[in-house]
C-alpha cells in the first residue's frame, strides 16, 4: 500500500516538475544575459510570477527526490 502511495506521489512530482520547469521564463543567452541575469538576481528584481515558479520548482524538487528515495529504501 505504502508502495503504491509513493509511486503515484513520485508521478505527480514529476509531471508537476516538467511542468513548472516548462513555464518559467528562458534566461538571456550569451554574456550580456549572464551580466544582467546576476545583477537582477544580486539586486532582487525577481518578483511576482517567477518567484512563485522557482519556489514551486524547489517544492517539486524535493518530493521528487525525497520520494525517489523512500522507493529505493522499501526496496521498491
């Protein structure tokens, strides 16, 4: 039972992970992004929906990787 449980969680997490990934916006390629890319993020002009997406990605991140893990330990 314990089993099943952590596959169907394990699922959600990872179509939930492609998702949330698939949405958030592409960073700026080349040089000119990577400058502009650290200096939005050292002077915190992440806000509103991107934020909302990076913490939901972290979130999904760690059930991924926590259920992952649990199923290898039961010996799944």
């Amino acid at each position: 039972m314990l089993h099943n449980i952590l596959l169907i969680f394990l699922l959600v997490a990872s179509v939930g992970l492609v998702a949330v990934v698939l949405l958030q916006s592409g960073r700026s390629a080349g040089l000119s992004g990577a400058i502009a890319g650290g200096a939005e993020s050292l002077f915190g002009k992440k806000k509103g929906l991107d934020a909302f997406l990076s913490k939901l990605t972290t979130g999904f991140a760690i059930g991924f990787m926590l259920s992952a893990l649990l199923l290898t330990i039961i010996g799944a």
